[in-house]
C-alpha cells in the first residue's frame, strides 16, 4: 500500500502514466494537438512553397554538346534539369509543399510539351534519311515518353493500390533515349537529315502549336476578369513552351546552320528566337486577366500573346522562303 502510494505521488512509473491517461484522454490535448497542427501547416507549406519553388527561365541554357545535333544535348539538359535538378512538381501529392505551388507546375510541363513536339519532328522527320525509311528507335521511344502525363504520381488509387510509373520515370527514360541517339548520331551511326524541306516542316508544325496557344490565351483575353483564377496557369503553361521552343529554335540554327546561310534566313531566324525569348522573360508577379485596354489592371496574357504571334508570324516567313 506504501508502495502504491509512492509510485502515483512521488512520480513513479503508475504515476506518470496515470498522469499520461489523463492528459490524453482530456479535450485540452487534442485541442493543443490540433493547433499544433495548424501552427506547422502554416509554417510547413509556405516556406517549402519558397523553397521549392523555381521557373528557371534562363535563355544561355545549353545542353552538354559532346557530338551529335546541338538541339537534341540542349533537349536532354532541359529534361534533366527540370526533373533530377529542380525538383518535378505537377505530380507532387498533398503532403509536399510543391503541391501547393501553381505557376512552376505549368512552367515544366509547358517545357516537356515543346520538347515533345520536338522528339515528334525528330522521329517523323529530322531523324529519318527519307519518310519511307525505318523510325529510329531511340527517337521514337523518347516521342512516347514525352507524352505522358506531367501529374501522375508514384501510387495512383484510381489506376491501382500498387506503385507505378511516376512521370519523372517516364522523361528519365527520355532522357536515355535521347542521349544514346546523339551518341550514335556523334559516330555517324543515325541520321540527322539537314534538309531544308525536313526544317520547313519542323517550323510548319512548331507555327501549327503556337497557333493552338495563341486561341487559349485569345479565349482568355476575350473574356477578361481581375478574377480569373486560371490565367496564370495558361500564362506559365504557354510561357514554359515558348522557352523550351525558344532553346531548341536557338540551337536547330547551329545544326542547321549552312541552310540558313544558303537560302539568306539567318537575321530572321535571330529575330524569331529574340521574340520567343522575349516572351519567355515576362515575369509579372501577379498574372492579371484584365481589359486589354487597361491601365493600372493590364492584361499580361495579351502582352505575351503579342509575343508568341510576332514568333509564328517569322516563323511563317521563313518557311514561305524555305519553300521557294
């Protein structure tokens, strides 16, 4: 009885969990619980969104060119930095602060959009000696890859209670298969076709994508709204295309440099890439969908869209001189 008495009032071991019991089982501790909760939240996702949080628009981006075509290594950088680099986020679950993020999101799988419109034209047409020859197998797996969905996580339960294939996987093995074509094509074992037609059919089908951009940002502007919650998405989504468009254009004018030479396009060709840089740089900190006309709200959708037009419409007058 003596000893009982000690253990619950001295600070034994029945004590301290007698006290435990009680302070468990009272409502203070899951009110505390909760607010300590709220407390991390608050601190948790905006300093992860901070940290996490990087649109890397840098026009000098290149890729490491050791051989090969110079477009295809700045491809592969793009990958690689967006995915092993900075941190992939269109996909990250609720738990993560980068899920909290908007704009970054859209940026990279504006990016890997382009890209895979590239690795399309590589396998249907850069990349093959003629339309009738045999699709390079690296080039036609990498166009595959790019294709899939930026959001898909490791474990998706509408799909399966098992782990998948995680987006990040699926550019990984874009990544090698890209690398190892400009490996070969470095040793003169794959093609790189630098024709002129190959190029204005390039061109014809990269005007035919910025055309597609130029009607969601025009349905936007059409309609505007200090309110509109999706500007910014379509505004990043196309921004990020538009960069991705921007290196890789850059570096098919080293690849094709003597074309352009030969048929006297290469001050245009400098003038589209500076047009599509330039609307790669808007950088507003606040997207805004307001009046076209506006003066303290603007519309940065139209202003980026003024961009992205001036671009095809180069774009359209070098294939109109590739053509002749």
């Amino acid at each position: 009885m003596i000893e009982d008495d000690y253990l619950y009032t001295k600070g034994g071991i029945k004590g301290f969990g007698a006290k435990l019991r009680k302070f468990f089982g009272s409502g203070r501790f899951w009110l505390r619980a909760s607010a300590v909760i709220v407390v991390l939240c608050l601190i948790y996702y905006p300093v992860g969104m901070l940290m996490v949080q990087k649109i890397d628009d840098n026009p000098d981006f290149s890729g490491n060119y050791q051989g090969g075509s110079h477009a295809v290594a700045t491809a592969i950088g793009l990958i690689d930095r967006e995915v092993n680099q900075h941190q992939w986020t269109a996909n990250d679950p609720f738990f993560m602060p980068g899920a909290a993020l908007d704009n970054m999101p859209n940026f990279q799988t504006g990016i890997i959009y382009a890209l895979s419109r590239f690795s399309i034209e590589l396998s249907d047409q850069i990349g093959r000696a003629r339309g009738s020859s045999q699709v390079d197998s690296d080039l036609d797996n990498a166009a595959g890859v790019l294709k899939f969905r930026g959001d898909k996580w490791v474990f998706d339960p509408s799909i399966s209670l098992l782990p998948g294939v995680s987006s990040e996987q699926q550019y990984r093995q874009a990544i090698s298969a890209l690398t190892r074509y400009n490996e070969r094509l470095a040793t003169g074992n794959a093609a790189f076709e630098r024709r002129a037609d190959n190029l204005q059919e390039t061109l014809a089908r990269f005007a035919n994508d910025l055309g597609s951009a130029s009607a969601l940002i025009d349905n936007k502007v059409a309609h505007p709204s200090i309110f509109d919650t999706t500007a910014d998405d379509v505004f990043y989504a196309t921004k990020g295309r538009l960069y991705a468009y921007s290196l890789i254009l850059r570096d098919l004018g080293t690849d094709f440099e003597n074309i352009l030479n030969e048929r006297q396009v290469s001050q245009v060709w400098a003038e589209m890439v500076a047009s599509l840089q330039a609307a790669s740089k808007l950088d507003p900190i606040v997207v805004i969908n307001g009046s076209a006309d506006g003066i303290i709200l603007p519309n940065h959708l139209a202003g980026l869209g003024f961009y992205l037009l001036r671009a095809r419409t180069q774009m359209n007058e070098i294939i109109s001189i590739l053509q002749r």
